[in-house]
C-alpha cells in the first residue's frame, strides 16, 4: 500500500465493528474482567495494546497507534496527550541521572524548555549541538552521552538534518537517535528508516489538520524500547482520550490530500516571496536555493506548507502593520491546519546564535485559494514600506 492508501484504509477494522467504517469511540476507565486470572494478566497485555484499563488506552486508541506504527514503518507506537508530552515522555524514558543528551539547536522551543528545566533539574546534562553538524557529531559524544535528539528541519529556522549521519554516530557510541518529526508528519519522512530509534510527533499538525485538538505519537524501532516507552507513560500516567483519537484518525484520513495540496502552495507561495522586495530571503527545504535541499530531497517524499521568510526590515511597527493588514493569514501559534497562520519567529541559539539582521516570519499555508493568499500578501507586504 502507497502511503495515502494506508492512512484511509488502516487503523479501521470494520469486522469488529459491526460494519461500521470508522472504529467507534470507546471510553474506558475500569474495564472489567472474567476472573482474577485474567485480572492479573492485565500487567503484562496492557504492553500488546489490549484493553486493560483507561489510561493505557481503548481500541480506538489502538487503531489509530497501529495506523501511526504502519505508516512510519515502526515495530510500534504509542499515543500520548499531546505532541510536548511525546517529546517530554521520549526523553524521560531513555535517560537518568549522570547522562549526557545531545539536543538541536534547533529544536522546537517548549524541548528546549524541558531539556533546561526538567531534564537538567533530574541531574541529565543537555548540550546543544549546531543543527548542520551532519557525522561532525561524533567528536561530541562523552561516555555518558545517551541520546541525540534531533527535531529537521529546525523549527523557525529549517535547517536539515542529516538522521542517517547523525543515527550511525549515535550508534558508534551506544547511544539512541530520537526524531522530532511532526514538520514532515508520517506521511513525508519515515525516521526509523534512516536509523532513528524514536521518531515523534505532534499528531496536533498535520494527521489531525482541524486546529481542534492536541495528540502525539512515539513510534518506536523495536520491542525492548517500545517496552520502556509504555513502562514510562504507564508510570507516568500519560492518556491520550478516545474521542480526541477518533477527531484524530478521522483528520488522518485526509492527510495525503491536504497536504499535497498545501505543499504546492507553499511552494508557489514561497518562489513569490523570493521575487518581493521587502524579502531578504525565504527558509523552505523544498526550494533548489535551500542549503540542505539535497538532504531533503534525498530523506523526504514531501514537503509540510510551514517555512520561514526573512524580511529586510527591523521596524516592529511595520511588522505589526503588516499583520493587522493581512485578511486569511491568522496570528496564533500551532500550525498544520486547514488555515494559513503567520508569526514573528526569534529562534533560541545557543550553539549557532541566531544573529540575522531582520525580521523572520512563519507561514503556514491552508487550503484557502491562492490566489487570494497571495493578493492577501501582496496588499499587505506594502506597510513595510512606511
Ligand atoms: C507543535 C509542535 C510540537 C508540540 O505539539 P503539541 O501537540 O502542541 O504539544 C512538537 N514539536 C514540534 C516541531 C511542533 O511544531
């Protein structure tokens, strides 16, 4: 099955459903059984995703952590409550006191959070490494580094990453690469494939693609991780709720589609930008003048609709003109939904700091017709010019 076959034809068993072409929603908190063998048993199947209590998740759940498993060729996946407790829940399961974590530069802001306040309260040394840093990662590893968390391209600043690169350092030093791939979503890169151990992902973007809820998913590259994944979220108590993984496979289902159709037209819109005068220049790993556009055509099938572009101007008035100006473009974070958004982006460097002179842009581009995104841009690009 080519991938946009599996998002519509997976995660629905229609046998056990009576039928039905969408698997209901089961809510669950006590689920009962018929003796105390089989009480006692639910320890070990709540790790073969069978029903045993509620925050271990119902079918409904399941299907929609098979169908996340399948289309990142993964051994499995867990959902978790959203695309930050993923992450958060990723990390605590594979590090400990006294180890070292090699984290992008580039990672998405609330990581870096979670990296410098928890993680490091609990005794685990984060260091930054520049997110272009390719197989050069391997004069980085101590003895105690554990773990590579890449997140590519970088959020706000794009850069791509080199994951085959990056997982055979990792593995030359008996440590895990862990993906951040929510810019890609399952449909466009496949980590585990390039030798990532986890890949995650904010199903909140794209696989949901309604801006109406908050899920992520872990997907996992064999049984002994998948085993320490669900001990930590069954520790910790992470549940991701049935109805909002129903919301979510049925967004799935349309996936290929939308984003298809996004991704021409970030495209378009981007070459436009390029041409503009107010532009410096634009940050989309699809475009030919993009620095890694050769690793994102060699590990990508696709492109998101979600890139940077730099303008000349410092003036924050004029920036925020701009924004009053503009009619489809929304201001407001999350991205990968049916509408296009815009927002000022100050990515957080501490390896490579950030020092473009500027102001940098974030786009998503919706379904809205494009040519009324860009008659939007083009009246408004003018208030940056006083
Ligand atoms: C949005 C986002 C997340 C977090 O997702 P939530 O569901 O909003 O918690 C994680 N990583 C990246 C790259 C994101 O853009």
């Amino acid at each position: 099955m080519y991938p946009a076959t599996q998002i519509v034809h997976l995660g629905r068993n229609s046998a056990r459903y009576e039928g039905m072409v969408n698997p209901p929603v089961y809510r669950a908190s006590t689920v009962l059984f018929p003796d105390l063998q089989a009480y006692h048993a639910r320890t070990e199947r709540r790790y073969e995703n069978q029903t045993v209590y509620g925050t271990c998740g119902t079918p409904t759940t399941f299907e929609l952590a098979e169908t996340i498993a399948r289309l990142e060729e993964a051994h499995d996946a867990v959902i978790t409550s959203s695309g930050l407790s993923a992450i958060c829940l990723a990390l605590l399961s594979v590090l400990r006191a006294g180890d070292d974590v090699l984290v992008s530069d580039g990672v998405y802001a609330p990581t870096r959070q979670f990296c410098d306040s928890m993680l490091q309260r609990f005794g685990v040394r984060v260091r930054y490494y520049p997110p272009r840093c390719g197989g050069a990662i391997a004069q980085w590893f101590q003895a105690n580094t554990r773990a590579v968390f890449a997140e590519s391209p970088s959020s706000l600043s794009f850069e791509v990453q080199d994951l085959p690169a990056l997982a055979q350092a990792a593995h030359a030093h008996n440590a895990l690469l862990i993906v951040d791939n929510t810019w890609a979503s399952s449909l466009f890169c496949h980590p585990l494939q390039h030798g990532a151990d986890l890949s995650l992902q904010a199903i909140t973007k794209y696989a949901a693609g309604h801006s109406d809820l908050v899920l992520g998913s872990i997907a996992v590259a064999n049984a002994s991780l998948a085993r320490q994944i669900k001990d930590c979220i069954f520790t910790m108590g992470d549940a991701a709720a049935p109805d909002v993984c129903y919301l979510a496979l049925r967004g799935l289902r349309t996936m290929a589609v939308r984003m298809r159709h996004q991704a021409v037209s970030g495209i378009r819109i981007a070459r436009w930008l390029q041409t503009q005068a107010q532009v410096k220049y634009v940050l989309h790993p699809a475009l030919s003048d993009h620095p890694d556009h050769a690793l994102w055509r060699r590990d990508f099938s696709g492109t998101a609709s979600l890139f940077g572009v730099l303008l000349h101007t410092t003036d924050a008035n004029a920036v925020d003109r701009l924004l009053r100006s503009l009619r489809f473009f929304g201001l407001g974070a999350s991205w990968g939904g049916y509408e296009s958004l815009i927002l000022p982006a100050s990515p957080t460097r501490t390896a490579v700091p950030w020092a473009e002179p500027g102001t940098l842009l974030r786009l998503h581009i919706g379904l809205e017709d494009i040519r009324d995104l860009c008659a939007d841009l083009s009246a408004a690009l003018p208030h940056l010019d006083g």
